[in-house]
C-alpha cells in the first residue's frame, strides 16, 4: 500500500460516540405474518434485538424513543410505505440504514427508495438466505469510530494504491478506512456514507469473487451452497490464490475516484443483464451493479472488463 496524504487545518473536533450495548433491528412491514417470520430471523443472532412496527408513521415513532442500529421494512403498507419511510429516516434520522424487503412487481418503487436513501435490498423470495448477510454488511459500512475522526480533519487531498489478497475480510475495514475520509473532506453527508459504503464493497466482492475467483452468480440461482463452497476451494487453489486485488483511490475537495481492478480473465460488459430491468432485478448477477450505478455518480468498466472506476462528486 502506497499513500499520499496533504493536510489542513482542522476545523473542529467530535467527541467520542457512545457505544450501544445491543444492536437493534427494527422490522416494519403491515402483516404481522411477515413481521414473525423475519423477526425470528433475525433473531437467530444472539446480539440482535427486534422491535416491530406495522407502518412508517409507528416505525418513525419508534425510532424517536429508540436507539435502532438498522431498519427491515416492507414496501407497501398504508398509512406510510417504504419509500416515504425512507425519506423521513434520511432526513430525521440519517446514521439508521434502511434494508428494503422487496416482492416481485415492487421493483420500480426499490429504485425509487435506493435513489432516495435505502442502504441495500433482499427479494423476498430469498430473505432466508441473504437476509442475515445483507444486515452484516450494512452495519459494517455503517460503523465509524468516531474517535479518530478529529485526525481526518486536516485532510485535503489523499492518494491511496492498495495491493489486497483475496481476504473477503478485508474489504469491509478497507470500506470503512475510505468512508471516514469522504465524510471528513465533505464529499459525503452522514446518510450517502452508508449508501457509498455499500457500492464500494459490492465493487470490491465483485472484484475479489466473479474476477479473481471467477465465480459465477449462477452458482446461487438455485438458493444451495455451491457458491459459498467453490468461493471456498478457489481462496487456497491456483491460479486464482495468487491473483491480488488492486485499488487505486484519489480524492480531493471535488470528487472521490475508485480504480478496482482485479487479476482475472474480465468479461464482455455488453452482455451484462440491466440491472434496472423488472425482469432482473431479483437475480443475483445484477444486485451489486443496481447498488453501484445507483449510489455512484459514474460507474464505467474497461474494455477488458477487469478493471470498474467509481466516481463520487461533492454535492
């Protein structure tokens, strides 16, 4: 790893956050057959506690009185849906992630509520199966030590080249060293950090799984482990072992640029599926892409289709 840092004065400095002995998952969703079954899947981690609320006006009443580390909510439910709950957290509540459970005709309003502050989605159709992961993930892209964040504010302009082994674990320390910094040179608010934090991770597993790994997400049509098992065999097997992930990160007071590139053999660009596509969107191979192309600026692969450059801009 090289690194090229130029600092300023800071401007402030924030105190410690408090630390939150439990973490609170708070699941909305207007049936309360829905709200049992998800609830008992969440609750299957012993560190999880669950809270219900029927609809977003109680969800929001909820949050006032509770600390929760994440919300699961439905899309469709009276008095307030899923989109306008995502609204009102960004605005009111901006560190609390939103997770979307989705149902298939529900695909144009998960755009709607990506675009204006959900962190990530699980098809209903596969809350079983991804739906624990996809919280692991979020939470993680939302965790901030705050303690450190009184160094970054003499930052201006950094430079980073990371070489990464195919270490999954990696990523999401990585994801979280680069949010601290988008958020103390201003590229990002406390809301997008999240939802920029997904995108860069999705780009990095991409990378590390269907490049180095070359994994296909056909592998997880069929909701088996053959995914998890080949991901497993490939980490210690050649050629793919050797293969490295390599990251270039450039930021400035204007814009924050990604370079990920891995050592695989790349793919045509051109027949990936669309991911904005009704016909797509609960498919595995188009998920990361959608989270990408929605909470990036730009989005652009090379020829090979080895290498994706991630523009971010200040607002």
């Amino acid at each position: 790893m090289t690194a090229v840092l130029t600092m300023d004065d800071p401007k402030d400095t924030l105190s410690p956050s408090e630390e939150v002995a439990e973490i609170t998952v708070l699941v909305v969703d207007d049936s309360a057959a829905a709200r049992r079954i998800v609830g008992r899947m969440v609750q299957n981690r012993p560190e999880f506690r669950v809270l219900f609320a029927c609809n977003g006006r109680e969800a929001l009443t909820i949050l006032k009185k509770e600390p929760c580390a994440v919300v699961v909510t439905d899309l469709y439910m009276p008095e307030m849906d899923g989109l306008e709950l995502v609204e009102m957290i960004r605005d009111r509540h901006p560190l609390v992630p939103v997770v979307l459970m989705t149902a298939q005709g529900s695909e144009e309003t998960a755009v709607k509520a990506l675009q204006a502050g959900a962190s990530s989605y699980v098809p209903k159709h596969s809350l079983e199966r991804d739906l624990l992961a996809t919280l692991d993930r979020v939470l993680a892209t939302a965790k901030v030590d705050r303690r450190r964040q009184s160094l970054l504010e003499y930052v201006s302009e950094l430079e980073y080249r990371f070489e990464l082994e195919n270490d999954p674990a990696l990523v999401p320390i990585l994801v979280a060293h680069l949010q601290e910094y988008m958020v103390r040179m201003k590229l990002c608010d406390s809301n997008s950090r999240i939802r920029l934090g997904v995108a860069l991770e999705e780009a990095l597993l991409n990378g590390l799984y269907h490049g180095n790994l070359e994994l296909s997400s056909a592998l997880r049509q069929d909701g088996g482990d053959a995914y998890e098992r080949a991901a497993a065999e490939r980490l210690y097997k050649g050629p793919y072992a050797a293969r490295r992930l390599h990251v270039h990160v450039k930021m400035d007071a204007a814009a924050a640029v990604f370079v990920i590139r891995d050592e695989g053999p790349g793919f045509d660009v051109a027949t990936v599926p669309d991911p904005t596509d009704p016909e797509n969107f609960s498919k595995p191979s188009g998920r990361g892409l959608l989270l990408i192309r929605t909470f990036m600026d730009e989005a652009t692969h090379n020829a090979a289709g080895n290498e994706i450059t991630l523009i971010r801009r200040r607002r």
